[in-house]
C-alpha cells in the first residue's frame, strides 16, 4: 500500500508552497484543506468513493482542487479535453459510462445535453458531507482516464493507476535530479498527461506548480528569464514561440531555470540549436498517454552530445525496437511500472501490451550507444513508389527555412506513386512559392519534395498542441 | 518488473563515476563489466541463480564487485559482520543454510572449521562459465539478509527485497533531493543496511560513492572541508570524531557538502549544535535493518527548528504511536513498501509485521506537527521506583559535559527501586570523579543521577559503532 498522496504531502511539508496562479500561492496544506472540503461537497452531491466520473474546464486552481478531490475519493476520473466537439464527448461519456461530469461553469454549454452534470461553483458553494478519506491507495488503483485520439476508429479510454504515475514521477526524479526549491511551469492542459504529471510530481516532490491557464508567451518567458520557475514543459510549437521571444527581447533564460522537456512529438534539430544559442536546456523525451508521461528523456549531459534524441529509458523501464529494418528502425515496444494495464468501455477486453511491451505504433531506432531516435508515427508514414518518406523529415526542413513558423506534412492518394507527401505551413513573413520549392529540392531527395505547399493561418493541433497529421489531408479534402 | 539495477544503470549513464577507493575510481559501465565477470566465475565454480550464498569482507572495491556478481545471479546474499565470533557466524550460517561463503582473503580465519567457502582471490583467479543474466527482477525478490543482533534470544534474518531497497531509495530521494553529481561518502559497513543502502542509492541515482574501509577521520574530515563529498552516513560516535577534528583544525564543511544523515540512535543535542555552529548540516533519520535503511529522516528546511527529532515519515511510508502513554509516548510502529517481508530460517513462520505494521520496540512520540522523536530502545528501558529512565536521556547529559568523549547508560537490579541507572564514560581530558557527579545532579532529576559512573577505554558497540547497552551491564558483572 501507498499512501494518499494529497494527504501525505500535506502531512510532510505542510507549509511549502504547491501552486501559483495569477500572483496567488497556496501551501500543500492550503490546497489539502480546500481539496478535502471540495470531497466532502462531492459526497453531499452523492459522488462516491471509486465512482467513476468525467471532469472537464481550464487549467485553473479550482480545477486542481477538483482533481485532487475526486483522488481524496478514489474516483476514477476521465479528463474531458475541452476541445472536443458534442458528440466526441458523448462518445467518451457513453464509453466511459461516468456517472456524472464535474464542469467548470464555463465549459457547461460544451456538453451534450441531456448529460448530467454538477458545475464547479454549484460544488464550491454546496453543503459538505462527511466522508472518510483513505490513507492509503493501492498500487492497481485507477487514478485517471485519458481517452487518446487514436488514428482510426474509436478514441481507447487509457487506464493510469497509481502505480503508473509514482514508477512516471519517480523514474523521471532519477533522471533530472531534485531540489525542494523547484519550480515547475505548467501551461499545458491538466486533462491532457503532459500537464497532469506536472501535478503528480508536485504531490511526490512537494514542488511547486507555476500554473498559466493559457500559453500567455510573454508570461512565460518572463519567469524563465527571471528564474521564477526551473522546469516546463513544452511541444515543439510552444518551444518555438519562447525561442522567438527570447530571441526578439536579445534576453536569455536566469541560470535558475533548469530544463525544458519537450515532448508530443519530434522536436526540429533547429529549434534545439536555437534553445542551445539562448543557453536554455532543452531536453527531448518520449511518452505518451498510455505511459503516463516520459519513458525516455534525454539526460543532462547528453544534451549537445545527442541533439535529436529521446535519450534512454528511464530507471524503471526499458524499450526495444521491434523488427527492425536494415537501419535499424522498427516499432517502439516499452515495457515497465509505467505501462497502462489496459483500456476502459468498448476496449476493456483489448489487452494494452503483448507479453508485457506496449507496442506503440511510432517508429524509431536506438543508437550504437542505446539512445532513442523518434522517427515518426508509423500512422504518418508515407509510402511513395516504395520508399518510406517520414512527414517529420520534411517537417524539419520546412521549419529551418526563415520564413516558416509552423509546418505539417502528409501524404495523399497517387496514381503513380502510391502516395506523394504534401506540406502546410505557416508563414511567419512572406514569401513566393517558387523560393519554397527551390529550398525544398535543395535539402530533400526528389520523392520526399511536397507535391504541393499549402499555405494556411493554424495547423490542426491537438489539446496538447500536438500536431495532427491526419486532419491536414482532411484540410485539403474540404477545399 | 523492474530492471536489474547494475545492468540498468550501466546502460543508461555508462560514463558517469560509480565508485571512488584509495585514488581510484571505477565508472558504472567499468563495475558493472567486473561484476558481470565475476557472476561467470562464480557461475564456474557451482554459484547459481537464486542460491543463498554467504559474504563476508572489508569495505572495498572487491567486495562491492562481488555484492554485484551476487546480484546478477540473483542470489540472496546473507551478509556477515565482519565482527562476529565464529560461533555467531556458525549460527548464521546455519539458520539461512547458505550453500557457500563468499570471503575475503583476510577474513577466512574468521571463519568456522569445516564451512564451505571460496576466497575472493580464487574466485578472481578462477575461470569463467557463460551464464545467462537477468534483465528484470521482480519486487518479492530477496536481495539481501541481514542478521539483527536482538536484544534477547537467538539472532533472525531479516529479508531485504527488491521493492524494499527501491522504496527506501526512491523516498529518500524525494525528501533530500538529488543533482548528477552528488558523492555519497562511505565509511559505515557495507555488510549493515546504513552501507549497503549507499550503493543501492549510488545504484539508482547514478551518484558516485567515495568508499572507505576503515574510518578515517582525518581524510574523511578533509573530504568534507573540500566538498569532495555532498552526503555521508554517520551515528553519534563517529559524527562526534569529525566536528572535533573540524574544532580542532579551526575549518568549516564546504559548501559543496550538504548533508550528514545521523542513524544508529538518538544523536545528542550537543553534536547537533556544534554542528550548526560548523555550517554542517546532520539531518537525523530513524530506520533500521527490518526496514531497508530509513523511515524518517528530518527534512532540510526543519534541520534546525526540530534539534533532536528523526522528522517525518519518508513519502512512501506511514509511523504510528503504539499504545501512547499520557505524554504521547508509545511503541514506534511502521508501515509501507521498505517494510521486510519477512525473517528466514528458525523465524521464517513469524510475521514482522501486524496488520502490516511493524512493531520496532523503540519508544518514541509525534509532535503536535508529526516530528517524529526517537525516545529511546524499549528493550533498555530502565524502571526504578515506578519511574521510566530512558538511558539516552542521561546520556545526552553527560555528553555535554567538556571532559566527556562518550556515553552509555544501562540499568543494574537494585533491592529498593527495581532497576537503577549507571553509567559508563569514556574521557577526553581528566576530570574528578565528584565533578561528574555534581554535575549530573545539577542537571538530572535525583532518581536519574547514575548510581555508579565508571571510567573506560570504549564503549561495547555492533558493527555500524552502535551502542550495545546490553553489553554494558556484562562489563560490569565481569569486573
């Protein structure tokens, strides 16, 4: 057994501070004391321990205190990305089968009607139930359900217990090392894993969580300059718009902030140069919904070694390219405590891993020295005249080029090759078709030159500003 | 499962310094490659997977390369105090029938006639057989047995698991703290939980141990004042050595240095003050064989505020008061994942633990904040006329006294109080008998005031230079 970790941080360090919010701190024991009279309102509403339920709002402190009263009660909860449409959240909720969704007032017009639901502040406002609160959590206790996007068919309900979230946050603490002053920035979406790790560090580390309830980039690169904060995360699109900022304001990062982690996806060689220009460590890792969170990271002195890499695995787990091809690369299998042990609802039967490894889907190789390569997603792969043409390849290109801010790549339906890549970008100052394409044939083999570049505002991106391949072609299909 | 930690470390930080003796340093791939050989000599000599094997040496290099080889071929290592009489090790040998003991060269006179064994240089020497390493352990695997001493009675083995060293690991880290670079000094018994701990620590952080086989209190003091060392184990005696070879030399802890953790025993208020006053930081901590090292270590932001206090619970287990008297003070019960499963041979059917707690008969108390305080052994308790006298009370007295170097106090039958205190002293200067007396009774309530105090060379103490109250009475009887 393990303790309640709300209960226990408060019990160990009561007095340090847990969470900023829009110049407002609360201690651990603050946040304790309002999560446990937030459960108590939840038990007046009827909600009951290992009651599965939905939640859904920002990233605000009234939403942590929701979170952290639902663990009070060992609810199950399923994080609802408040991006969805009607019917994706319908889906999750019929799914899921959760008895209620705890929404912020804000978010209420967003669910399907017909659903029931209590609002934050009716909770925040109602009576208080006494109800007993468990010491203790077992290691196979679901914590929270995130439902991924999947690439096809039906979103899976992704189960994270307790035990995947401590091997996460211990496994990672191993890695980056700690102190009890850290400061970790969070700007991305509580519901989404990138940002509820954040939180789950916070509990075992006894850290502060810097929260923003949106990328206010200004904000940010003012506490990363000021050494207000010591760790972030980011995807490449946020890491970016700190770079050019920094960058615009000729400032650097204080020598307080510590690490960035970039996740969500391949982060271009050029922005970690840039990163490394401006003196912020930015250290690229690998995870996912169904590992809750890292499982790899690249350690800090690798950082300029192995520009472009994941790292290696955490202590606690371990990875395998699995049939892998004459260079190496193949599958990304991951086996470890960090591992989901399977899915919820129409999925349940399914079982997440094949003898213990978590078969990914994203593809990749390991370096003569054991460090992780991310090549890309094996759903994103386009196979043009036989070749493998993987869309963050091109990406990288696109991005280096001066007037590019944001690119995405995909491939469509070819007549004579099969498939063909196609590139969007955004621009970030203007620039003729004809300089696109000149550049591209410069930097890339024939085959892998976009067909066609599409020039767009926003490329599709997910709540964790993840990009999402497979919406662009659906971009050009709607032309 | 979890990975084979010496193989896992190698693998992910080959390069970094695992292990520093005499001017030497060994990287983690270096030990773990030796360790790996080692495991083929012992395979080549009959060691197999899982055997119980016995070990016993110095605290150097080899013995650590042979702890390692054990570990690869996931034997449960029995590990012997170097100090024990043949007779204690025939014991122990027998009770875990160990198939063979693993010795130093040195160390083989120590040995019973007729036990089977194999000295470290012959296993150095020997050939090597391919044997098949484990990639994974599992949580209930036994990685170590220590024997306790107990009080009474016949010596139990304690098991030590896999999830019980990665527990006691991993909370410790989320109370102190890690950086890369952090070096663990060791100059307490490897064969004793407080140095076998360091190398599980040195093994899942990837942090550097500076060993030491002997105490040396002038190269490790140096150390100290250098910052070649941020931690290091003490208990009291030895805590002692080095704040007066600090006094003497007129010299500070470096700055680099950041914390002493004080096991063993209550450390008196005195050293913990004169430490202050030398800007080093002693964090005590309160844990023991049954629980794999630590349960409560004072956090770093209370070291000064809770003088005398062992602090809170380690983030992963809970304490409790058995049967509090009416000043709170009752039995130090413990809970968590460090908890030993278990005892072997003779004491294999006993449980350690009641409803998952174990009962540690020692006397302690939580402060209205949940500071833990260590009050004293249960079993040295001493009971004159109705009153309870805990021997640590008496002597942290006369340890504040100038002329006093060390202390111990036990209980002796009296016809009128039952038991009656008395204690033993070893000096640093002279000083009068009538001195100490009137001192003791200017400081100590009368029925505490130690009925005899008798001047000696050393105080009886185990291998970890904890005091032995027990063998202070025998010293008396043998006069």
């Amino acid at each position: 057994m393990y303790p309640n970790w709300i209960l226990q941080r408060a019990s160990i360090t009561p007095l340090r501070s847990a969470l900023t919010y829009e110049g407002q701190t609360w201690t651990f024991q603050q946040v304790n004391e309002l999560s446990l009279k937030r459960a108590r309102q939840l038990t007046a509403l009827g909600v009951q321990r290992g009651h599965r339920i939905a939640i859904m709002g920002p990233s605000t402190p009234a939403l942590v205190v929701m979170m952290y009263a639902c663990m009070h009660l060992q609810c199950e909860m399923v994080m609802l990305n408040r991006r969805l449409t009607q019917a994706e959240i319908a889906y999750q909720l019929e799914d899921s089968q959760a008895t209620i969704v705890l929404v912020a007032d804000e978010d209420v017009e967003k669910l399907p009607s017909s659903v029931p639901y209590h609002e934050f502040t009716a909770i925040e406002n109602g009576k208080e139930q006494y109800v007993d609160i468990a010491k203790e959590w077992s290691l196979n206790q679901t914590t929270s359900i995130m439902y991924t996007s999947g690439t096809t068919g039906f979103p899976k309900g992704v189960r994270q217990t307790v035990g995947n979230h401590q091997a996460s946050a211990t496994a990672s603490v191993l890695n980056i090392g700690l102190q009890a002053d850290d400061v970790w920035l969070c700007a991305v979406p509580l519901f989404h894993i990138s940002g509820f790790s954040i939180l789950v560090r916070s509990l075992l580390y006894g850290n502060k969580v810097q929260l923003y309830e949106h990328f206010n980039v200004e904000a940010i690169t003012q506490n990363i300059m000021d050494g207000d904060v010591t760790h972030m995360s980011v995807v490449a699109v946020t890491l970016e718009r700190i770079l050019n900022t920094l960058e615009l304001n000729k400032a650097q990062a204080s020598p307080r902030f510590k690490l960035m982690l970039a996740g969500g996806g391949p982060v271009p060689v050029d922005y970690l140069e840039r990163a490394s220009a401006l003196h912020l460590a930015v250290a690229q890792t690998y995870g996912m919904t169904e590992t809750s969170s890292q499982t790899a990271t690249l350690a800090s002195e690798d950082a300029m070694k192995k520009i472009g890499s994941a790292g290696k695995p955490l202590f606690f787990n371990q990875i395998k390219i699995s049939a892998p091809n004459a260079q190496g690369e193949g599958e990304i299998c991951i086996r470890g405590p960090h591992v989901t042990p399977g899915y919820i609802g129409r999925f349940a039967e399914k079982s997440a891993t094949e003898e213990g490894w978590l078969h990914t889907g994203d593809i990749g190789y390991m370096d003569e020295e054991g460090y992780l390569f991310v090549v890309d997603r094996r759903a994103d792969l386009i196979i043009s005249g036989g070749e493998n043409i993987y869309p963050a390849e091109i990406e990288n290109v696109l991005l280096a080029h001066p007037a590019i801010q944001e690119a995405g790549v995909c491939g469509i339906e070819d007549e004579t090759w099969g498939q063909v890549p196609i590139a969007f970008v955004v621009l970030k100052e203007a620039v003729t078709m004809e300089n696109l394409k000149q550049y591209c044939e410069k930097k890339l083999a024939k085959y892998k030159v976009p067909k066609q570049i599409k020039i767009i505002d926003t490329l599709p991106r997910n709540g964790a500003n993840k990009l999402l391949r497979r919406k662009l072609a659906a971009l050009l299909a709607s032309e």
